[in-house]
C-alpha cells in the first residue's frame, strides 16, 4: 500500500497539523506501509526556501515550489490535511473525473484540521469571498461525493 500525506508546510514547519502528518507518517512507516509526504517548499514566513527533497526520521518528503497545482499519482490513498482551496480542488476534481469515467483513482481521505470552519478573519477580504463561496458550494460537494473518508478533529466541526 502506497500512502500520499498531503500538507500545505511540514517539518521544519512547527505546528499542530505538521507534527500530526510527522507523527501518523512514521507510525504507518513501522507498520510496513510505504508513506510519501508531499507538500510546498514554504515556511510560514517566507517562500520557496526548502528542498525539494529530504528524508526526515525515514519519511519521505517531497516538496513543489506550485504546491498549489500539486497532484498525487501512483498512490491507494491520497490523505489530504485541512481543507484548503487548492491544490485540494484539484485533487478533488481529478478524482471526480476519473470516477465518472470509471477510472482507477485512489482513495481520498480528508483531515479537517479547522479548515472546513475556519477563522475567517484571518484571511484578506477576497481569500474570504473565495473561501466562503468554494466551501459552501463545490468544496461541501466534493466532500459529500468525491471524499471517501473525512476525519474531524473534535465534535464540533464533526
């Protein structure tokens, strides 16, 4: 079995849905389970300053400069983490595409992580609108009809 880990920043990257991916990566990794982690080349500061590949603790990780436009190949899960606009929406539509064209896609498994409910102040005026608009139109129909799993953090964005 082949799993993707997709994650906008991991290690070096310090935070909560880094050290998730570091920690679940190396866990499926001791049980003989091949494990890719595949994410942009940015810190949350600055951009297109990793490498575009290195191995941490015996996990894979392969970093895109347009990490946006980033798509899994050749793997039976792709594990998206939080629910960020792109390369998310990508993602989504290829395997919609594939499936309705009854083409062997793998299997999507989505970590909310706070991404579907996020703290939208956070965000400039137009990230909002475009946020807002995908998550209540087809991000919420991807997750009904592409995701195959999504996994929620906690009961209230369950």
């Amino acid at each position: 079995m082949k799993i993707a880990i997709i994650t906008r920043y991991f290690l070096p990257v310090e935070g909560g849905i880094e050290n998730h991916c570091f920690n679940l990566a190396r866990k499926l990794i001791e049980k003989g389970i091949y494990v890719e982690v595949h994410t942009s080349k940015d810190t949350f500061t600055k951009k297109n300053i990793l490498s575009d590949f290195e191995v941490i603790s015996s996990v894979k990780v392969f970093r895109y400069k347009n990490f946006w436009k980033f798509i899994p190949k050749n793997c039976d899960i792709a594990h998206l983490h939080n629910f960020n606009t792109f390369p998310h929406f990508w993602i989504f539509l290829m395997t919609f595409i594939r499936r309705l064209f009854k083409v062997r896609t793998s299997k999507v498994i989505v970590t909310l992580h706070g991404g579907f409910t996020p703290w939208w102040e956070g965000f400039s005026i137009p990230v909002r609108i475009i946020k807002r608009v995908y998550h209540k139109t087809i991000g919420k129909f991807f997750l009904n009809h592409v995701a195959d799993r999504i996994i929620s953090l906690n009961e209230w964005e369950k």
